[in-house]
C-alpha cells in the first residue's frame, strides 16, 4: 500500500472508533433514561407563582395554538404574558380574544425596538419586568403543549434537583422531507459542543439551553443581569445558559418526552438559512466553526467519499490498496448509519430516513458555510423581518 493509501486507512480506522463511541453514548442515554414526560412527579404541594414570558413578531399562524395549550396546563398558581413585538399581522387582536375570556393571561405591545436591543431579548425583558412570578418560563411562540402537566413536572423537577434555570428540550415537529433530513443533523451537530453530561455538571464549562422553554428562578435571572446582559445576542437562550454557569448557579437540561413540541421551519430555505444563523449565534468565532465544518467532513463525509473513491480507482485497476480503502471505508459508513438509526430513535426523528444522513450532513455545511459568511466585518443578519448588524440591531 503507497503512503496515502495507509493514511487514509487509519484515519479511516479512527473514525470508526468516533462512531463506535457513539453506540456507547446512546447505551448510556438508554440506561440512564433521563427525561420528563406527563407521568412524572408534579405539581409541588406549595406551587410558587410562575410567570409564562412569550415573545412574539408576526406570529398568527401559531400564537393561538401556543396560548390556549399554554392556559390548559394543570398548574395551579400561572400567568401567561405575551409580548407582541412590532408586529404586522394579527398577532395582537389572536392574543386579546384570548385574552377576553381567560383573565391569567395578558398582552404588551411593544411598539419601538430601543438601540443597541435585538428583538427578542427586548420582549423578553420587557414581559418579564411586568410579571409577578416568583420564577420565570420563557418559551417560543411556536411551541404547543402536548400535556397538560408540562409546567407542573418541570417546576418539581427544578425543585428536586436544585435548578437555577432549567430547559426541558422539545419534541421537534419535522413534516417535509427535507426538514426530516436536515434538522437531526443540525440538532446532532449542537452536540459537539454541548453535550448534556457536560452541561449538567456543575464542574464543566459547558453551557447550553434551548429558549423554546426556559424556567429560571427570578433570583437567579436578576444575578446574571437579566437579558440585559444578552441585549445583543442572536442565540440569547446559550449566552443566558452560559451567564448562569459562570455565576456558579445550578443550570440543567433535560429531554421531555411529549410534554411539547416545536416546528422550527417549514421548507428548504428557511432550514438552511435558520440554522446558519442559529450556528453563527451559537458558535460565534472562526475557530470554533472551522472546527465544526472539519468534524463533519472528516466524521461524517470522508467514508463516504473515501469509500467512492477507493472503490472507483480498484475498479480502474489502481490496486489492490484502493480495494483495502475502499471497503474499510464502506465498513465505517455501514457503523455509522447504524449509529444514525439508533440515534434517530432516541430523538423522534423519522427513523426510515436514517439513510439520508450524508445528505443531511451536505446540507449542514452549507448552513456552516452560511454562518462563517456572517464573521464578514460588515454582515448582518434577518431575524424575524429585522436586520441586525454584529453589533447592534441595523435600522429597519
């Protein structure tokens, strides 16, 4: 075998033993089985009041959907405050209709985005500075209960373990193909960098939450200077997370197992475009999205175009070396969809399209690609209809 023959067959080697890891990784998760759903432990016998803080631009197609499930949970002591940021729709007369018939919840129209605010840190705040909550649930306007007891298990459980602010994680409605296809991989692609052992232990670094549901103490909220202190962050959820680790305050997440779900986005574009700028909010420098675009491609690609390529150049009559890439290449695609399979189980994803994976991973270096175009000097980002520059909302 020539040099890069052997070189590609180690590499190759050790990439089957990234994946092989995987397996083990999921064996944990399976064991452990960590997650809150509707039969879990809750409310507690002394409910503290819990203040619901939704931010919401142009949101009529889901923001009924997201309220009414919202005021039919089963926890006795709740307000739900919406936060109808500039929008242009009918998101504000969906929200007081609502209103007129249930008195737990209430409306603030947020006419004018202050300088030096993104959106829906704003909101955010704004909402919360009107609420009486002894703790605060922050959740997305898209999301809709799946249980009734949603923010009674959550609130025992932050309870039980000691949470300064907690994150239940949402069962992702994926509808289109392509949705199927790219979000797993996008979802996958988060945990390089935030692996949920991490993030729960009080001793690592590792911060991560996810804002579609967010329930923190308001002690906690004021000690890591509110949104305040995320005022210009397109990922506010992580940033928020990794304020509450650096405070040396109890940050946990945790799977739910349909207590709620969310539909992130609805075609191609969108996807492609909606996870660029949730890596670049996430991810943020030139090294850590370098690092991310080499760990798909040598993790996930190169068996595959290893395996392509190898076998193409034994049929050529290249050698038999190429032969040797070639199906150790095949070998560690075949370990690594079978890791994909097991992991799509894990996560209520389409399990049939576990095949798709290489394409789903094609898709996700473009949404990197995507993200790296946004360290330009002078780019900007559009979210929710408002271009913002890096440092500051641009004018509209």
């Amino acid at each position: 075998m020539s040099v890069p023959q052997i070189v590609l067959t180690v590499v190759l080697s050790l990439v089957s033993l990234v994946w092989f890891s995987r397996h083990l990784m999921i064996c944990r998760e399976n064991r452990l089985n960590e997650l809150l759903n509707g039969e879990s432990p809750g409310p507690p016998a002394d409910p503290p009041r819990i203040s619901v803080i939704i931010a919401a631009k142009d949101e009529a197609d889901v923001i009924a959907t997201c309220v009414r499930t919202m005021l039919d949970q089963d926890y006795p002591n709740y307000e739900v405050i919406v936060c109808n940021d500039r929008s242009d729709d009918d998101t504000a007369a969906i929200v007081e209709r609502i209103a007129g018939e249930d008195d737990r919840l209430r409306l603030i129209n947020i006419t004018d985005l202050p300088d030096g605010w993104y959106g829906k840190p704003n909101a955010m705040q704004t909402g919360i500075a009107a609420s009486t909550g002894e703790y605060i649930c922050m959740i997305d306007a898209d999301c809709r209960q799946l249980s009734r007891r949603t923010l009674s298990v959550a609130m025992q459980h932050a309870l039980d373990c000691g949470a300064d602010l907690l994150s239940v994680l949402p069962v992702l409605e994926m509808k289109g193909f392509w949705e199927n296809v790219i979000q797993p991989v996008c979802g996958a692609l988060m945990m390089i960098w935030f692996r949920p052992d991490r993030v729960n232990d009080p001793a690592k670094k590792t911060a991560y939450a996810n804002g579609a549901f967010m329930l923190i103490r308001r002690e906690a909220y004021h000690a890591v200077g509110t949104h305040q202190a995320v005022r210009q962050e397109l990922n506010e959820d992580m940033h928020m997370a990794a304020n509450v680790k650096r405070a040396g305050l109890r940050l946990k997440v945790i799977r739910g197992d349909h207590l709620y779900k969310v539909r992130m986005y609805t075609s191609f574009g969108r996807i492609v475009r909606g996870w660029g700028r949730i890596f670049f909010g996430t991810f943020g420098t030139l090294g850590r999205l370098l690092v991310t675009l080499l760990v798909v491609f040598m993790i996930s690609l190169l068996p595959w175009a290893a395996g392509a390529v190898g076998l193409s150049l034994a049929a050529a009559g290249a050698g038999g070396g190429w032969l040797v890439v070639g199906l150790v290449a095949v070998g560690v695609a075949a370990l690594q969809l079978s890791v994909i399979a097991r992991f799509y189980k894990l996560i209520n994803a389409k399990w049939g399209l576990f095949w798709t994976y290489p394409l789903g991973c094609l898709m996700a270096t473009v949404s990197l690609l995507i993200s790296l175009s946004k360290l330009h000097p002078t780019a900007k980002v559009v979210w929710k209809s408002t271009p913002y520059a890096k440092t500051g909302p641009a004018s509209e």
